[in-house]
C-alpha cells in the first residue's frame, strides 16, 4: 500500500486524492487547471525575457516544498524557485494566504491573471515579515501594496 502525499484530514489543500498525481488536474480538478494555466503563463514569461526556466510539475519533491519552476536570469549567478498562484484579478488584487505562505520552501510567489497579462511578485520572506498572522489571510491591493511587491504586464 502507497503512502498517502498528504494527511486525508488535511481538507485545506483541496486535493481530490492523498495519493500523488503527476497533474494539477488530477490533484485538484479545475482549480488544478487554473494552476496549470498560471505556471505556464509564467513560463512564457520567463522565456520572454531570455530567462532560464525549469518546470517542476512531475517532481514530487519539489511540488511537496510548494516549488513550480526554478528561474534564473543569465546575468545572475544563482537560481531562484517560486510557487505560481493564478489568483489575481482583474483589477490586480490578490490573497496571500497564511497556510500557504508559512509552509512554502520556495524563494519567490508570483500572482498571475494570464487574461490580463498582469502578474506581481515578492520574496516570501519579505511576505512572512510583512503579514499578520492575526488573520488567515490578507488581501493585496495595487494602490495599498507594500513597496517589496514588484508588478508588470507581459504583453506576450
């Protein structure tokens, strides 16, 4: 008998199975789709501006540790992961939520709306420092974002 990928009781992840998939969509149904839709929007990106980018949605290590792709300009002399959620909307506002925000081993999130082509992003540990952890989660608007958050529109 297979190990479980995640403790059943654990409903906030909204996994359909405990069992590893090797697809968004198999874990997660359509909001697995909307993820999908969001790391690749991020890895035209990333391609986009000449950058070296590595898609981890096979790995089961790295999915554990809330990494989608590593990333690097060729300019830098390391590499960087980031957890890609496809939650902003149109407007630009997104939520940061305190289950995910604690428990991520990755470098960098970025928001995406691939419909608007707009995505903003921050080191997670400036997001850890910055959140009230009074609240399960925290609501981020442009015109109210703190300075560390970084924003662009890919024109792709």
């Amino acid at each position: 008998m297979s190990k479980p990928f995640f403790d059943p009781k654990e409903k906030a992840s909204g996994r359909l199975t405990p069992n590893w998939t090797e697809s968004l969509e198999e874990a997660f149904g359509t909001p697995g789709v909307k993820g999908r839709e969001g790391e690749l929007f991020m890895i035209k990106v990333f391609e986009s501006w000449d950058w070296d980018v590595t898609d981890h949605e096979n790995d089961k290590k790295m999915q554990v540790a809330g990494i989608d792709l590593t990333f690097r300009n060729p300019s830098w002399m390391n590499s960087y992961t980031c957890d890609v959620k496809n939650n902003m909307d149109e407007y630009g506002c997104f939520f940061v939520y305190k289950d995910w925000l604690y428990k991520i081993k990755a470098d960098r999130v970025f928001h995406v709306n691939p419909d608007t082509g707009w995505l903003a992003w921050y080191g997670v540990d400036e997001m850890r420092e910055y959140y009230n952890e009074e609240f399960d989660r925290v609501k981020i608007i442009p015109k109210k974002s703190p300075k560390f958050i970084k924003r662009s529109k890919y024109n792709g």
